[in-house]
C-alpha cells in the first residue's frame, strides 16, 4: 500500500507538471492574443516560462530577440548546473534564442527541454505571423497610397477628357475618326455621332468619296488631301494617320478625318480672281489708249501747221495744174 501511494504520488506530481507546461503554453498564447504588442509580450514571457518548469525560484529564463534581452539579470553564472537552449527561428533565419538556467544543483527534465523546443516553436510562428502581418499592413498602405494616386489621376484624367472634348466639339470642323471599312469610331459633332459609314454621314452617298484621302493615308501611312464638290458647296477632306496601339510605325489601323467647308473661300478666291483680271484689263486698256492717245495729240497738236501749210500750198498747186493738166501728186 506505501510503494501504491508512492507511485500515484509520483504520477499525480508527472500530471501536476505536464499540466503546468500545458498551462506554460496556453499562458503565451494567451498572452500575446491579448496584448499583440510585442515589446510587452515577450517582457512578460521569462516568468511564463519559468513558471512552466518544475522549480520556478531555482529557474532563470532568458529570452534574446534582435540583440535585445527579455528575463532576469540578477543572477550569477556561478550558480548555474543546467542550462538549455532553443533557438527562434523565423522564415529559416536566426532572429534570437530561448535560454534556461537552472540553479542549485538542480537538473532540467527532458519534458522541460521539448517543453522549451516548444516555445521556440511558438515563437517562431508568432512572429512569422507578425511579419506577415506587418508586410500586409506595408502592402496595404502601398495599395491604398497607389489607389489614391490611381484615383487622382482618374479624376484628372476625366478632367482632361472633358476640356478636350469641349474645345473639339467647339471646333467648327467635322472631325471623324474612322476605321479600315470606314465605319466612324468618333465624331465632334452630335449630328455624326458614332457608327454607320464617313461618306453616308458626311455627304449622303452611298459611295465611297472620288480620290478619297483616307485611302491614300491607309496605304501610305502619311497625310493626304482632296478636295470635293457637294451640293454646290467645296470641302477638303484632309487625313491623318493613327497608328496601332502596339507602337507599330507601319500599320495604319485608324484615319482621322477633317472635313472643312471652303464654300465661302472659293466665293472669295473666285471674286478676287475676277478682280485680278478686271483690274489687268484695265492696265492693258489704258495701255492701249496711251498708245494710241500720244500720236493722236500729236496731229491734233500739228494740224494747224498743217492747215496753214496747205493754205499757201494748194494757190501754187491750182496755178501748176492750170499750166500743166496731166500734174499729179
């Protein structure tokens, strides 16, 4: 009966123990779900530890992270008999290590020793899970400074497109932007719009525009011009050319079109034209005039010599023929 008590004493002490380790590990997880500060965490973790082991007084627990040490400092190395070590690992690389002391000639147990491998282990993933908490927090404000800036400048870039849209619907032109099959893409002009054929929305023609510079632009990837006659009015339809998006400087798969009505400057062109030539008829008749004017005033100038000549003249020719009948002049 005293060797059974003795034997349930000792298990009852075993399970006393392992419950204390168990407790050990429960008190540090407890502990950092309820601080998750780390400075405060591990200040607290020594007296957890040592309060896992089988001996708390006789047990120094030392904890170094990043050159920092965590646990007691009074205490003499002499006094140590035991001593065991774990190192904390985090991401495959040494970040500090778990040291535990023992004093007065008393040794650590092997379950105390996993119990330490233990802790190590915990360590390891609650800073591992720290750092990855960190790095998302890092990649959280990278995204949301990157959103923000992505934001502003969907702002700006929604400004921008207004401003360009109000000056070029304020353009007096019609400006289309048209693909291969001439299907309009874009248009300044709300009578436009977009869809159907350039030549249908421009001029009301089922057919495609004689010497049309579209075509010319696809083939040639360069500007064209050309002019044409629609309803008694003249435009020219200048081209440009919008190249791929893939920064081809070759292919050509979009043609911006510029249709401007020069009615009035060919009414203007034509009235001068006729004044040009008004005006160099009017030279070559006062030419003419002059030409004609300057031996004209000199026979007027000189026809009363003239007359005076033939006064005293013609007495002498009527006596000559008087005496001569056969007399010719």
């Amino acid at each position: 009966k005293k060797e059974n008590i003795i034997h349930f004493t000792r298990i009852e002490h075993d399970l006393g123990e392992r419950v204390k380790e168990l407790e050990c590990l429960y008190n540090i997880s407890s502990e950092y779900d309820s601080i998750h500060e780390l400075e405060a965490f591990f200040e607290k973790c020594p007296k957890i530890i040592e309060e896992g082991f089988q001996y708390p007084k006789e047990t120094i627990a030392i904890i170094t992270l990043n050159n920092k040490v965590y646990g007691r400092t009074n205490w003499s190395q002499q006094d140590v008999t035991d001593t065991i070590s774990a190192e904390i690992l985090v991401n495959k690389k040494k970040k500090g290590e778990i040291k535990v002391n023992l004093t007065k000639g008393l040794d650590i147990l092997e379950e105390e020793r996993k119990l330490i491998i233990e802790i190590a282990h915990k360590f390891r993933k609650i800073l591992e899970k720290h750092e990855e908490a960190e790095n998302l927090e890092k990649q959280k404000k990278i995204l949301t400074a990157k959103n923000e800036a992505l934001f502003k400048m969907t702002e700006e870039c929604g400004q921008k497109r207004e401003e360009l849209k109000t000056f070029i619907h304020a353009i007096a032109d019609k400006i289309v932007v048209v693909d291969r099959d001439f299907n309009i893409l874009m248009s300044n002009k709300v009578e436009i719009g977009e869809g159907g054929k350039c030549h249908v929305k421009l001029f009301n023609s089922d057919q495609i525009c004689a010497a049309c510079p579209a075509i010319k632009t696809f083939e040639s990837s360069s500007d064209s011009v050309a002019e044409k006659k629609f309803n008694e009015r003249y435009f020219t339809l200048s081209a440009h050319p919008i190249f791929a998006d893939n920064g081809s400087s070759q292919h050509v798969d979009r043609v911006l079109e510029i249709c401007r009505d020069i009615t009035d400057r060919k009414r203007m062109e034509t009235q001068m034209f006729q004044s040009y030539k008004l005006a160099s008829l009017g030279k070559l008749v006062a030419g003419v005039a002059h030409e004609i004017n300057n031996p004209n005033t000199f026979i007027l100038g000189n026809l009363k010599i003239v007359q005076e000549a033939f006064d005293d003249i013609f007495p002498i020719l009527d006596r000559k023929f008087d005496n001569d009948p056969e007399l010719k002049i």
